[in-house]
C-alpha cells in the first residue's frame, strides 16, 4: 500500500517537547487525578498522557460535604455562555516548568515553545454517567477504560460485541473508543521525525498512529490517539476544538491560523461493510484509500449541528450580519459529527455552526525551570471567550491545554524523516542528528555523555480539566451584557504540601469592571485532598483549617486588602452594592443581609430569617462549624453586578495571614 509523506503541513508539532510539566490550575486541571487521597496520582493513563509529574493535579470536585459515592454526587462547573452581543469570559491560569515567551533576536530564549489550548463539547443528558463510548465523563473510579487488541477480519459485529465489553460507565471518558480505535489501525505519519526510536507496530502489524517518537512503545492513555496528541495542527479531523495557540513568535501564527482546523477541512479515508459505515481505516491518504477501495472525505469542525436547517440555501441564508460579526457563522458541508462515527451512520451534507477562528498570539514570557508566574509577578493566563451555542442547549465539555517545546539542537521544522536512524542488520548506517545519550570529545581526549532522550528531545505534556457545562444564559441575564467569572483555585496544604499543584486563591485575583458588567461567582472543591503517602518526590501532608482533606472557601468583604478580618455585615459596603440577576439558590428576595450569608457561608445558610427561607435560615438550621465544615466544597453561585467603587474580599478559612493569602480586589467603574 502506498504512504504518502505528508511534509511540510505537518511537522509544527515537532516543536514537542524536552523534560517539563504543564499544571492547569483554573478551571482545575486533574493531571490525571479523580478522587485520590493521596499525593500522588494512582493511574496516570486515567485519561490522557500528561507526562506530568504524579504529585500535580486536583480531585474532581464535590456537590456535598462528604466523598462523592458516583458520578451524580459531583460538582460540575456551570459556565454560562457568550450572548450574541456579550461575552462571556473564563480566566484559564497554569504554569509551564520549562518557560516560554517571545523569542526576541535580541533577547533568544532558550528553547521553542508553544501552547495550545482547545475544548471539546457535546449536548448535555440527563444521564451523567451512561455505558457508552460517547458521553463525556469524570467517572468515579481511577481504572483507565478497556482495549481489547483488534483480531483480524473482525466484522462489525464482532467489533461492537469487542467495544461494549471494553467500555464502563463508572470510568472516565474523554475520547471515544472508536476515535482510539481507528488510531490503532490507522497507518502513522511517516514522513516524520523519529530519530533513532523503534516505533513498535500494532498486532496487526502495521506502522500505526498510536506509536510515535514520544510513545514508542505504544502506550495508551485512556481513548487518546498518541499521534494526534503529539503534533498540532492535525492532518486529520479531530474532536477537539481550537482556542488559541501561544507561540514564540508571532511570524507563526499565520500558518496556525491558516492549518488549524476551525477552518480547514480535514480528511479521513471512510470504508464500508454493506451500508455501514466503518468507524476505522488502515488507510491514511488519499491513494492508499482508493487501494483499500474506501472514499476519502474532508470534513470540517463543528462547534454544534443547525439541525433546522435543511439545505443549503437554508443554512447560508442563517448568516445574518449581527451573528458573523460576532463570528457566528452556519455552514454547509460534511461536518465531523463524532455521534455519527459511533453509531456507525453516514455523514451526509448539513448545516452547522462553524468554530469561531483560532486565537494565535505571543505566549507571555515565563521563567526556564521554574513553576512560577509570569514577567509582571502575575499568573500564567489566557482569556476564554466562552462560545455561543444558538441551539441554546446545556453543553457538556472538557478544557485541553498543551504545551510543546523543543531545542535548535536540530531544526524543529524542518528536520523530517530523511534525517531518521537508518539500521542495516543491526548495524547504523545513516545517523540522526540527536541520539540516545551520545558520548562527544570536546578535545579534552575525555568522553563526556549529554543526557539526552530522543523520545524526548521535543516533547508534548498537557493537563485537562474536569467536565464542566458550558449553559445557555438564565432568563434573568440579558444577552448583551458582559459576563465575568469569579472562581477559587488551589488545594489544602502548604505550599510544599500541594506542590506542583497551588494553594488558594482567586480567580481571577484582581478585576477591573464597569457597573453594567456581570460578575459570576462560582467555586468547586473537593473533600479527599489529604495528600497522604505515598508522598512521590515531595512532602505529604494537608495544613489548613477545619477537616483534614476538605477544601471549603468563601467570600466576605475586608476594608483594606492589607487587613484580615472581614468587615461586619452591618457595616459593609459591598453587599448592598449588588445587584443580583440570578442566584442558585432560588429567586426570593433576599436583602444585603441574606447575600452576606449565603457568600460567608458557601450557601449552608441561604437567609437569616426563617420567614424567607425556612429550614435553610440561621435561625432554624444546625450551626455551622466556623470553618464550614459541614458546608459543600462547591458552591453554585450568584451572577450580580456592583455599584462603582474599589472593593476588597477575603475567604476566612484559607486566609492564614502568616504564610497565605485568599483574597481578591474588585474595582468598579
């Protein structure tokens, strides 16, 4: 079978990656974790291959005071998402151990880097937790999903019969199985850079996507496709939806643009058994396609389908001005409609929603060896714009955040497969440019060994987040306006405790607004944050206030942002500057006095007399421990906005004034 040498398109990935680790650390990343209580992570194939460090990472956050028992009993984040007119903003906050920046000629930094950010949605169900190889899920238990090696000739009965025995519901799902599926069958890249790495084949023997110079030995992670983890853009459709690209250089973000597939069509070779459609193919190009008798097709990206409209005229007749100019545009062509895939139905031609194009911008310089914040002393951050959906249907979605870099030890984007290892029985006959740890004479007439990996001289590490729910805005809050969200990072522990991962505090930590935007305060947390052993290469422990293990957090106006006790509730300001549009906790008329309450409290207690909220009141309901811990760690929030002004805000439990701070500033004008 012919393989046809995709070049040029396609090395941009080859910015991989050298020894480093990437932490998400709003909306909190799990590096791999999902309830542990221990400091290290226990599967680091759960979902993805971080190549992180096992002590990184958040638990899954809590909808109670106790360990969540199943799916329903967590916390999903609820974002609420950009009108046709107002954003909805998300502050996204990580921090990179290897740095990152522009590579100023008159300032050259040590290395190439990238990071790539992207989502992946689907409509929301009622059923959080189905046994399917669709649904996104966190799951409950640390197992990776099954895979069962494919026989030969393997009919689709066999291989649906072979799917449902592999998948689980109580198990997290980011990729579906048939994305990994066609991954282990389909023919890598081999117009790629490998070095001198031996990529294994699969048992089918064939050079497949899921060995590449970082995986070499084919280790799966979870449902994700190894080749498409490692290079960006991909040459194939993908499920995941580009954000933004962070570059060294802003001479590279028109090809970004340009490649990404938010707008370029990508291809895919579609085989049959009768009328189905197969969900995999060995072949990975047009002309070995036509060989195995199979029609390659060019799909596109799809932020959602516009299923009510029927035709073309229709769907093209959709784009009014008002909705292109916020980048809202319907389309008609074959989407990559992943619930399709898996069904095993055909994608005809339809109408969708187009993903907005992808943001490419300069990364923000950060610090080589050092897991820290950027230039200005401020978070590592990129501002999400949250789509619009004009279904207006409750999304369920996942947030990626890679990070690549290499060396110009050799030149990242041009050295290609030419320059492979070549063996002639066992013997090498045509060297690399890098090799496993070489010896060099620096004429010293003394060997000396770099230590270099070559499946890691350019590497890729990520983190993702847990599911989340992108929503469509409550009836309460108008289109146009603004939103801003207000959420907690961090875990309990010192900082030696949560390292890499961080301790608490807002985000984002100071705002500046007008009085017509809205501020959507939110926050999740977990209650088996006990970082015990194994401890991996730092400290085990868990010092903070209140039940060992629990994360709780709160929000209370201080006077000063230098002071650390919060103002009375009598004579505060910044309750009575609110004006709330919706609130979690139902739609009574609670005064300034209520929403103190239900912020101080993380909504333990919704009002202060029993002639508004009843049972839930102060004056009815069993006292709250002073640290809250009989509180949920997640809070639902309100969405408000606030008179002109500059305000400052505290959490009571995490604010250990000798060696930590939980506060926030809000200026209003």
């Amino acid at each position: 079978m012919n393989n046809i040498l995709l070049l040029g398109w396609l090395l941009t990935l080859e910015l991989n990656l050298i020894s480093a680790n990437i932490y998400m650390h709003s909306p909190r990343g799990s590096n791999n974790r999902i309830n542990e209580n221990t400091a290290t992570r226990k599967n680091n194939n759960r979902l993805f291959d971080s190549q992180n460090n096992a002590r990184g990472g958040y638990n899954v956050g809590d909808d109670q005071a106790t360990k969540s028992t199943n799916e329903n009993q967590q916390y999903r984040m609820k974002f609420y998402q950009s009108g046709i007119k107002g954003d909805s903003n998300l502050r996204i906050q990580w921090t990179n151990q290897h740095g990152c920046g522009n590579d100023d000629p008159n300032d050259p930094m040590k290395l190439n880097c990238n990071l790539v950010l992207q989502f992946k949605c689907q409509d929301d169900t009622s059923n959080r937790a189905p046994k399917d190889s669709y649904t996104l899920r966190n799951g409950q238990l640390i197992n990776s999903q099954d895979y069962t090696n494919q026989p030969k000739n393997e009919n689709t009965a066999a291989l649906l019969k072979r799917r449902n025995s592999n998948v689980h519901a109580d198990r997290g799902l980011h990729e579906t199985w048939e994305w990994y599926n066609a991954c282990y069958n389909r023919e890598r890249n081999k117009g790629l850079f490998t070095a001198d790495q031996n990529l294994q084949k699969n048992n089918l023997g064939v050079d497949a996507a899921v060995a590449t110079r970082q995986n070499p030995n084919k280790q799966r992670s979870g449902y994700e496709c190894p080749e498409e983890r490692d290079y960006y853009p991909y040459w194939h459709p993908t499920p995941w939806t580009d954000v933004a690209v962070l570059a060294h250089n802003s001479s590279i973000c028109s090809y970004y643009k340009e490649n990404s597939f938010n707008r370029r069509p990508y291809g895919e070779c579609v085989e049959r058994e009768g009328a189905r459609r197969k969900s995999y193919s060995i072949a990975n190009n047009p002309v070995a396609c036509t060989e195995m008798e199979g029609e390659w097709v060019e799909y596109h990206s799809v932020l959602e389908l516009a299923t009510k409209y029927t035709t073309k005229r229709q769907c093209e007749g959709a784009n009014r001005k008002q909705l292109t100019d916020r980048g809202i545009v319907y389309k008609w062509g074959k989407p990559y409609d992943v619930g399709k895939i898996v069904a095993h139905q055909s994608i005809e031609d339809a109408c969708f929603v187009q993903p907005p194009p992808v943001d490419c911008k300069v990364a923000e310089w950060s610090r080589p060896n050092n897991l820290g914040d950027g230039l200005d002393g401020k978070p590592l951050h990129y501002t999400w714009k949250l789509p619009h959906f004009p279904s207006l249907k409750q999304k369920r979605c996942v947030f990626r955040l890679r990070y690549n870099i290499s060396t110009d030890d050799y030149a990242p984007w041009s050295t290609d497969h030419s320059q492979n290892q070549v063996k002639q029985n066992n013997v090498v006959v045509k060297k690399s440019p890098v090799e496993q740890n070489p010896l060099v004479d620096i004429g010293a007439n003394q060997a000396l060994r770099l230590a270099i990996n070559t499946a890691q001289f350019g590497r890729t590490f990520q983190d993702r987040s847990h599911v989340f729910f992108i929503s469509p805005r409550p009836a309460e809050v108008a289109d146009e306006r603004k939103l801003i969200n207000l959420n907690v990072r961090g875990k309990r522990g010192n900082i030696v405790q949560t390292y890499p991962a961080v301790e608490y505090d807002f985000v984002p930590k100071e705002m500046s607004i007008k009085d017509t935007d809205l501020v959507h305060i939110q926050w999740t947390g977990s209650n088996t944050h006990n970082n015990k052993a194994p401890g991996g290469d730092g400290q085990t422990g868990d010092a903070g206030e209140g039940t060992g293990g629990t994360d709780r957090s709160n929000f209370l106006q201080l006077l000063e942002a230098s002071h650390n006790f919060p103002v009375p509730i009598d004579t505060a300001t910044l309750y009575d500057s609110m004006t709330v549009e919706w609130n979690s906790v139902g739609d009574k008329q609670y005064d300034s006095k209520d929403l103190a309450i239900q912020l101080g409290s993380s909504a333990y207690y919704k009002c202060a007399s029993s002639s508004v909220c009843g049972k839930d009141s102060i004056s009815r309901k069993a006292a709250l421990n002073p640290t809250l811990d009989q509180a949920s760690p997640s809070y639902a929030g309100l969405i408000t906005s606030f008179k002109k002004g500059t305000y400052h805000y505290v959490c009571t439990r995490n604010n250990n004034f000798t060696n930590r701070s939980q506060k926030g500033k809000l200026v209003v004008r």
